[in-house]
C-alpha cells in the first residue's frame, strides 16, 4: 500500500536513503552491507522498511545479486539529490563560518579559457565566494550535477545532451557562441596571410585532438564540406597547452583547437590565429544546472553573468 509523503518524512531516516545509493552502487546486499558496515539481516530490514514505505518494491533479486528496477532508479536519483543537498549544506556552514558568502561547486572542461577569468571576476564581485572547481568530461559532470554533487557544469550545449533522456532534468542555458581555430607559428609561411581557405591547408601538417573530440570532428567536417579529404593529424593532443607548446617549437605545424581554449595561447608571444574561410561553428559554451522551480542559486547567476562579460570581452578583442 502506497503511503503519504508525511508518512515517509516520519518514518524514513537518511541511513535509508544511504541504504538506496550503497544498493544500486554495490549490486549485492554484502557489498552494501560491508560499505555502511551493517549486518545483512539488518540491511534486509531497512529496505523493507523503505518498500513499505513506497509502497512497491524497489530492486529486483537475481542469483547475481539486486538490481534496482524503474521505479528503484527513481528513488535512488532522489536519494542522491538529497543526500547531496546536503553535503552542500555542510559545505555553506562551514564556509560562513569562517566568513565567507557561499561557496560554488563548479564542473568545467579540463581546457577552458573562460572559467579561469569568470572565477577572478566572480571574486572581484562577490569577494567571499568561495570556488570549488572539478575538471573531467561533461556527461560525467552532469552525472555529477544531477547527484547534487556539483552547482553547474560549464561545457559545449551539444545535440547529444539535448535529445538525451537527461534533458527534463537538466536547464542548460548558452553563454558562449564559438568556433574552430587554426593556430601556427609566428614563424609558419602563412603566419601574415589575411586569409586562407580549407583547400590551402589541406598538405600541412596538422595537431589536432583525438577523433572523438568535437573540435576533431569539426575539422574534418571543414575539409569535407570543401570536397577535400581531411588531413591526418601528425600529432594528436587534447590540451590546448601542449599545442602551443608543439607550435612554437615546429614552426611547420598547424593546430586546431576551440576560440576559447586558444585564448590563452595568443595572450602569449610565438602564435598566431589563421583567418580561414568559411568559419566553422562549434557547439555553443554553456551552463548546465538541475532544473528546478526556485532556478540557480546566486552565486550560479553571478558565474553565468562572469562568463558573459568574458565572452563580450573575446568578442571584442577578435582576431590575432
């Protein structure tokens, strides 16, 4: 029998929702049992207890283990959130506590030119914010956001994550537009030219990231849209760092990388931007939160308005 919301706030207690999360994660009632050091008679008692109070059962028992079924998964996603909150909780205490005015937990690309200087805003306006920054692949930081562990995630809006199941949950919001760069040496041949073409680039030696990047695969789609086969990279690199690196020292090198990931490598002497025509768009740069009625917190606004001024700023400076 399906029991009211008052009935589960009275009778259920966080080791309960522990109990949902070290389930799903362990997939066996010794593991869960062994990580919240519980008995297995005990744990077997405390879900069903959380059963009963659902109303329904909630995994699904095989001679491999437990199994969280639809209406387990539903649950254990909630349990995360709660859980979450409340570690954040715990962090915002313990942060105006000793005198500051909330903290950020923020997820972001490994690479980003952005982040760093929205941070240093952010700071300047809200001086006792505190940043708590965790770098990785944006489907696992959206993971991540959706468990409450993170505020937002900062990252490419691609086509996959809009017609993903993840959507309804998620309210993504663009903050940057942008668009593949081709950096070389000062001391490249084509270093002064005005501009080029895909086809005039097409024999050069190319840096470039790995095939399963987006910006690889817009550098592909730059030269097919041409009618060109595209180059193979003679190096391949995910940081924008190592590129300009490699750059500078092999002034016959190419490298492709993002507008906001080259920033910091035109700030500093040795490379140039090549104007090549047409440009080619990437997927816009911006936030993702939890979707939910009461909308970001502030100190997510003021982040998301850090990264606008940046963007306006890179607009305006244009090309190098």
């Amino acid at each position: 029998m399906k029991q009211s919301p008052d009935y589960l706030v009275r009778r259920l207690r966080l080791r309960h929702l522990e109990l949902l999360v070290a389930l799903a994660d362990a997939g066996t009632m010794r593991a869960a049992a062994t990580r919240l050091h519980l008995s297995q008679p005990a744990l077997s008692k405390m879900l069903a207890e959380v059963e009963s109070g659902f109303g329904a059962r909630l995994f699904e028992r095989s001679p491999q283990g437990l199994a969280a079924n639809a209406l387990g998964a539903a649950v254990t996603y909630r349990a995360r959130v709660i859980l979450g909150e409340l570690a954040r909780g715990k962090d915002e205490v313990d942060a105006l506590r000793t005198g500051a005015e909330g903290v950020l937990r923020l997820g972001t690309l490994s690479v980003t030119a952005a982040v760093p200087r929205a941070v240093v805003q952010l700071r300047r306006r809200v001086p006792g914010a505190r940043v708590q920054i965790q770098e990785g692949r944006v489907r696992e930081l959206i993971q991540r956001l959706l468990h409450g562990e993170l505020d937002c995630v900062f990252g490419a809006i691609t086509p996959e994550v809009l017609a993903s199941d993840l959507l309804p949950l998620l309210q993504p919001e663009v903050l940057l537009e942008d668009e593949l760069c081709v950096l070389c040496s000062t001391g490249h041949g084509l270093a002064r030219s005005r501009r080029v073409r895909w086809g005039d680039l097409q024999a050069q030696p190319w840096v470039a990231p790995p095939k399963d990047t987006l910006v690889r695969q817009a550098l592909m789609t730059a030269f097919l849209n041409e009618g060109l086969e595209p180059p193979q990279p003679v190096i391949e690199v995910v940081s924008s760092v190592t590129l300009g690196s490699v750059l500078r020292m092999d002034a016959s090198l190419l490298g492709a990388v993002r507008f906001d990931h080259a920033r910091d490598e035109l700030d500093r002497a040795g490379v140039r931007r090549l104007a090549v025509a047409p440009v080619v768009a990437l997927p816009a740069l911006g936030l993702y939160t939890r979707r939910a009625a009461e909308g970001p917190a502030p100190l997510v606004q003021a982040f998301a308005d850090a990264i606008r001024r940046v963007g306006v700023r890179a607009r305006r400076a244009g090309t190098r």
